[in-house]
C-alpha cells in the first residue's frame, strides 16, 4: 500500500503496536488515576469564584508534564485565566515542529444539574469515566501524556522524533477572550510546522474520523431606531417608519429563495468543495433522521444543492440568533415602537475574510433601512476559519497514526462550529490538524459527561504512533 494513500486500511498487529499496546495496558491504572486527580480540580473558568481552581489546574498539568518528561513546562499568566506551555526538542535538530493545543478549563457543573454523581469526583461506570472535563478537554489532553511516554519507551529514544510543544489554554470554555493576544506575544516560543488539535471528537465509536476543517464565525448586533420614544399607533401608525417592521424586513432579506445568504459579496473568494471531499462527505454513515432528532427539529432546511453535511460542515450560513422590538407583556399595547433589534451570526468558510463580511453586511444593512430608521451595527471579534487540505502530509500522519490504532479505515469530517485554532493558524503561519477521540455521546456541557476509556487509550496509542510517522514522512517541513 502506498504510505501517502489518505484512507487508512487496516493495520497488522505487528511488533510495534504489541509494544505499544503492551506499554499502555501496563500504564493504564496509573494514567487513570492521575487523569482522576486532574478532573476533581473544578477549573471552571466561567465563575470567578474558581479563579483560584483554574491556577491549581494550571499548575497541576505543568507539575505532571515536567514529571512526564518535558524540559520546559511553565505557566503562562493572562489577563485572565493562565495557559499552560511545555516544550521537548528532538535530537534531530530537521524534525518538524508540532505544537498541541488544548484547555484545561471546564464547563460549570453541579450535581443538581442532573448529574448522577457529583461531576467532580470521577467515576467508571460500564467502562466509561464520568466526570466535568473528562472528554471536553481534560482527558484529551492527558492522552498526550502516556502517549509520549510509549512512544519514547517503544522506540528507544530519550526524545520526541518531533520537537513537541503543547499550549493548553484556560479560557476556551469562556470564549478564549485572551488567547489570541497570548499567541501573539508568545509567537516566537510557539513557531511550529503545525497544530494538532485535541478538542474535537470522531463520528462514532465504529467509525474513527479526523477532522479538516472548522468554520469560523462573525457576529453582530443592529439596533434599528425610529420615534425618539413610544409613540401611539392611532395617532402616528401608519405615517412614520416603524423600526420593528424595518428589523422584519431586513431578516426577511438575509436569504434568497434558494436559502442562499443575500448579501452581496459574501460568497467572495470561498473554497469550494471538491468532488473527491463531497464523496468523503458522503461515505459516513449519516442517518439524516437520527440527526434531526439530535437536532429537535423536524425538517432540514438549507442553501439548495448541498447535503446536509456539507451546509453544516463547508458551507457560509447567516442565522437570526434574536429579533425583538416593542411590546411583548400580556394583552396588547398599541403603539409605533422606538426601537428594535436583530442579532446576526455568520459562519464563515475556507477563503472568506471576517473584515470582508463584516463591510458587505454594513452596506447591505444600510441599504434595508428605510428613510427615518437610523442603524447602529456592533460585531464582535471574529474566528478565522481553517481548513487543511487533504493531501498534506502532516494530515496523513495523523490518519496512518490513527488507522495502526484502530485498525480500521479512517474517514474524513469537518466541524461546524468555530474555535481559538485558527487563531493559531493565522499567527503561527500554520496548517491546524485536528485529533480527537470523543464521540457524540460523551455529552459536552450536558449532565453526566463521560469519555469511553477503550477510545481514551486509542488516543494514547494513536499518538505515541504520530510523532515518528510524522518525523519519517516529513523530516523537513515544506
């Protein structure tokens, strides 16, 4: 088989992987019981009253990464919540850099949530482990740890095949509002050839994925604003614009008949698919049934021509996030209202520039408006998108690495939603990578999150495999 081939088939179990499967099965109890103590620490980085907990995670993982092995683990203060660095140079002074990322900060729970257990004192049940983090990130990041250490102990090195970073931010769970400043400080330390990603899953526990891709995001808010105050219907309506008929008009202009964002200038520069990416697509087993029930929705709806993988995954959307405006107590209030408001977000694709949407959607805002509507438009900061092409060959270590784990083929998905790594893209100047072991039912930010332990430790061993494949296939970074 050709060692560049993207799908992965299934792998003999030869003596590398018995020596790797052997050195995990032996280390599992106390990889398990450091991975425990890391999740009873509440690192919520959302409630300041755990300020103090996200720091004595911070400084947990440091302490447990020098002991791992790494020469350099430090923790990085922020305006906010620290991040954690380590570094481990190989001896190869042309192996390519990769740097980790991940968090260590956790969503708020509690056990009144619906928890069957309090969330912060793990838990195996049927052999799963239950607690806050466990999938989202913190057992994630801990798989690097043991995996690492198989690597190093299998091949007889006393060093990474790759220069191995890893950054593990305290915010994500708060929306990373300094991490880009960090990287952006920190650039020099963080240089890299590229990112892995382990804050993504796969798409089941028979199906091992690796991730190309993820949209980035733009948001606004447009407040319409007509009579200075409420002014009476009777008297007025009907003679002076109303803002909250204005705000109706404008939402109902965001799309064209073919569900297709009606902004001009927003499709500017996309990457489209390709029809070998489409085939992939199409090769998952998708049940559109099961995922609108995940979705609680009862039909799909979308931009015409594209599956419903492909709307979620590689395609542009605009959403009306909230429209509100006027009276909305009980019984009726006859009135021209002064104001309204709309909340937009996009998601925006390989090739779409945020600063670009965000002019289109100013000028075409002002357009909707009529005479006597005056508009006042905020945008939040933006996500840049990211999207790897399938033929890069750091993206085929990671599937050859996965495929010896699993010993099955691996397909390719995308992700919907938006997050930090492209900020590291666009900084660092760097192809993101994406790998993850969590499925959808480890439930993130729901009640009872759990990671399934069989899938934890192949996250072990796809990555003791990664870092000498990645030395082997690309000894110097293009």
């Amino acid at each position: 088989m050709r060692a560049d081939r993207l799908m992965t088939m299934s792998h003999p179990v030869d003596s590398d992987v018995s020596a790797v499967r052997t050195y995990i099965e032996q280390h599992r109890a106390a990889f398990l019981d450091d991975l425990a103590e890391w999740l009873r620490i509440p690192s919520v980085s959302a409630q300041p009253e755990h300020g103090p907990d996200v720091c004595r995670s911070a400084d947990w993982l440091a302490a447990k990464l020098r002991e791992t092995g790494f020469p350099t683990a430090e923790v990085w203060e922020t305006p906010g919540a620290p991040a954690v660095f380590a570094e481990w140079p190989a001896d190869d002074p042309a192996a390519p850099t990769v740097l980790v990322y991940g968090h260590h900060d956790v969503q708020p729970a509690a056990r009144e949530d619906g928890w069957d257990s309090d969330p912060f004192e793990p838990v195996v049940r049927d052999n799963r482990l239950y607690a806050r983090g466990a999938a989202d990130d913190k057992g994630q990041v801990f798989f690097h740890t043991l995996g690492v250490r198989a690597h190093l102990a299998t091949t007889g090195r006393s060093a990474p095949a790759v220069n191995l970073k890893l950054l593990v931010e305290g915010e994500e769970e708060s929306g990373s509002p300094h991490f880009r400043a960090l990287v952006e400080e920190r650039a020099h330390l963080l240089t890299a050839d590229t990112v892995i990603v382990s804050d993504t899953g796969m798409w089941a526990e028979d199906t091992p994925t690796v991730c190309t891709g993820m949209r980035g995001l733009a948001e606004c808010e447009i407040r319409l604003h007509g009579p200075d105050q409420d002014i009476h219907s009777g008297s007025f309506g009907g003679a002076v614009p109303n803002p909250a008929t204005a705000a109706a008009r404008l939402v109902a202009a965001l799309h064209d008949e073919h569900a297709r964002v009606a902004v001009p200038g927003f499709y500017d520069g996309i990457v489209e698919l390709t029809d070998r990416e489409r085939e992939l697509f199409a090769e998952l087993p998708f049940d559109e049934e099961q995922w609108l029930r995940t979705a609680k929705s009862h039909a799909t709806h979308g931009e015409s021509g594209h599956t419903t993988l492909e709307r979620v995954w590689a395609r542009p959307t605009a959403e009306v996030n909230g429209i509100g405006g006027g009276y909305q107590g009980p019984g009726s209030k006859t009135i021209v209202p002064s104001s309204a408001m709309v909340k937009l977000s996009f998601r925006l694709v390989a090739g779409q520039d945020p600063g670009h949407i965000e002019k289109a959607v100013r000028a075409w805002a002002a357009e909707q408006a009529p005479a006597g509507i005056r508009q006042e438009i905020t945008f939040a900061a933006a996500t840049r998108p990211c999207l790897t092409p399938l033929d890069h060959p750091a993206l085929q270590s990671v599937v050859r690495a996965m495929g010896r784990a699993f010993g099955k083929p691996v397909r390719f998905t995308r992700e919907g939603g938006s997050g930090p790594a492209a900020d590291l893209q666009e900084v660092l100047g760097a192809p993101v990578l994406f790998l993850g072991i969590s499925v959808p039912s480890d439930g993130w930010h729901a009640p009872n999150e759990k990671v399934e332990l069989d899938l934890l430790l192949k996250g072990v061993e796809t990555a003791a495999y990664l870092w000498g494949d990645l030395a082997e296939h690309w000894s110097h970074a293009p």
